[in-house]
C-alpha cells in the first residue's frame, strides 16, 4: 500500500476527479438521511458527491432513544437535537441496530474499485457516552446473564471520561462503522466484512485513511456508531458510545484491487480479516500483511511471512459482532529504504 502521500501525487494516475474544484458537503443527521441498522446496495444516495470531495457527516451514538437516556441519568439538554426526530419518524429498522448516516454515493465509483476514506476530522458532539452490555450478549454472556447500562461523562476540553471516581481514560475518537454497500439487498449493520462496516477498529482516528474494495455502483459510503474510545476487544459488546461528526474525503482508485479493507495510520500499515471464526479471522489478515508487503514493498513472499513474523503484531479487534475481527499493524518506520 502506498503512503497517502504517494497516492495524492500520483494525481489522476491513479484516482478519478481529485482536481483542484474538489467541493466540501456536509450532511447531517435527518429522518431521511439515516439507515437504522444496515447496509444496502439497493439503497438509494442521500448525497452525491464526486472522487476526490470532502463530506462532513453527523452522526448519532448508539446510546438508546432520548427517553432512555434520560432515564439513565443524561439531562435533556445533553442530548443532540436532532436524535428525537429520528427515533420518531424512521421505520425502516434492522436488521441491526447501528443509526448510519448515508448512504453517499461517490459517483466515479464501480464495482471493482477502491474507495479511499480520509478521515480528516473526528469531533465530539456530546458531553457523555454510554457503555452496556445485554442478556445474551457479549464475550462471556454465561457470566454476565443479565444487562447493564452506565452513563460516562466525557470532558471534551481535555479529552477524558470520568469512567468512575479516580478512573480517567483518554478519549480517542473514532467511528466504529464505516462501510460501503454490498452487491445486493440489506445486510446487518453488526458484522463486519468485506464491506468494512461495523470495524471497530480503534487505530481509525482522525488522520488515518481507510481504503475499502467497492461491490455496488456508487460504493454507497455510511458511517456511524461513534465512540469516544475503545479497548482492542471490545468485549461487553460496547464502547464510549457517543455522538461524533467526521469529515472525510473520498477517493476512488481504478486501478487498485483488494479482497478486504486495508488502512494507514501515519505511523502504520493495517491489513484485516473477518470471519465467525477467530483462527480464520487471523489467517485474512496475516496473509493481507503478507500481499501488501509482496505487491507494495517488492518482498519475496517467503521474506514477506518473515518480516511480519518478526516487525508485525497480530492484534484481535474485536470479539463481540457476530464476525471477529483481527487486524495485523505494521510500523512504517522499519521502511529506510526497501529495494525497488
């Protein structure tokens, strides 16, 4: 995988429309602007937008309806507005429960390409986040076998959640879903795949670039599911569930193929696998490390499975969304010079 760098100087060699006249769009989080627990290729655009635009998307947290918020602690007046309008009117639901802004269609993109998602901004849109887990639910349900809820503030000024009395964790936001549509019909917000979606990757913050294989005209790009932070794991099924809007721009590459998402942070090269199973889901991204390393840095494949042996950590994302996810991060910084 080439550095974000690299790809936006290779200009129109390699994407379609990143020009100068390259336009801003924002879109916010409306009734008629959400899918309430899927994907979808037969959905149909909220926004168009062109290869190489910029879209600012609001989103809302998966913390429950205004009245259960409230009754859990959080005032009325913490709540973003536009939550109650969309509990309200939109009956499309399922069959997951992720509120996903979208879809936008980018419309150079085809099946067979890849969008690329840079994430440019992540901005915090409440002052609490939430954490729960459910009845059947999560990593050890046999142990939990029952439901729990807490309201967590959040200090956006500094950064923190306040968990519980000296508790304070660094705040890092991200997106746990961002995804494109698959092929066909309506697909379940929770597990993650080809598609990307419901990732739950928390290496995906402000600064890194996602890069997803497209399966349906337009690609069909939602995100949601914000969270203000995360352990790799996520293991009661939940996170500091909150609010964010997040400014991306996407681009389409002609050129480029992937079988699963790939992503780069400014400091690392992420590949990453899915499956029901964790081994399976283990095997997808060690051999994603692999191909990177053989198609994008010219390794042998025998050195390849060598050096992400040695240089790479195979690290489980999470175990909790119906398909596990594991991801293999590879620093940049062993690269000073790999031969052509």
């Amino acid at each position: 995988m080439p550095s974000l760098k690299s790809l936006l100087s290779l200009g129109t060699l390699l994407a379609v429309g990143t020009t100068a006249s390259a336009a801003d769009f924002t879109l916010l989080a409306t009734p008629t602007t959400v899918a309430w627990g899927y994907y979808s290729g037969q959905s149909k655009p909220v926004l168009t937008v062109h290869s190489g635009d910029t879209v600012t998307i609001q989103t809302l947290s998966t913390c429950g309806s205004p009245e259960r918020m409230i009754a859990e602690g959080v005032k009325p007046e913490q709540i973003p507005p536009y939550t109650a309008p969309i509990y309200a009117q939109v009956t499309d639901k399922g069959p997951g429960g992720h509120i996903l802004t979208g879809p936008v269609a980018i419309a150079e993109a085809e099946p067979g390409d890849v969008l690329e998602v840079q994430i440019l901004k992540v901005e915090l849109d409440a002052d609490f986040a939430c954490n729960g887990f459910g009845l059947g639910r999560g990593f050890l349900p046999m142990e939990f076998p029952y439901s729990r809820s807490k309201i967590i503030p959040l200090d956006r000024q500094k950064l923190i959640a306040h968990f519980a009395p000296g508790i304070d964790l660094p705040l890092h936001p991200f997106f746990g879903s961002m995804g494109v549509a698959p092929a066909g019909g309506k697909i379940d917000s929770a597990p993650p795949f080809a598609h990307a979606g419901n990732l739950d990757n928390k290496e995906l913050v402000a600064g890194t670039t996602l890069y997803i294989p497209v399966a349906a005209k337009g690609a069909l790009f939602q995100a949601g599911d914000g969270h203000a932070g995360q352990g790799n794991g996520e293991v009661d099924i939940t996170a500091l569930e909150t609010y964010l809007t997040g400014t991306f721009r996407l681009i389409v590459h002609k050129d480029r193929h992937l079988l699963w998402p790939r992503a780069e942070t400014p400091t690392s090269y992420i590949t990453m696998g899915f499956s029901k199973d964790l081994h399976e889901a283990a095997e997808h991204a060690v051999r994603e490390m692999i191909d990177f390393l053989v198609t994008e840095k010219h390794l042998s494949r025998d050195e390849a499975y060598m050096l992400t042996s040695v240089a790479a950590d195979v690290d489980i994302t999470q175990l909790v969304d119906g398909n596990v996810g594991v991801h293999t991060i590879l620093p940049k910084r062993i690269f000073t010079g790999v031969p052509k």
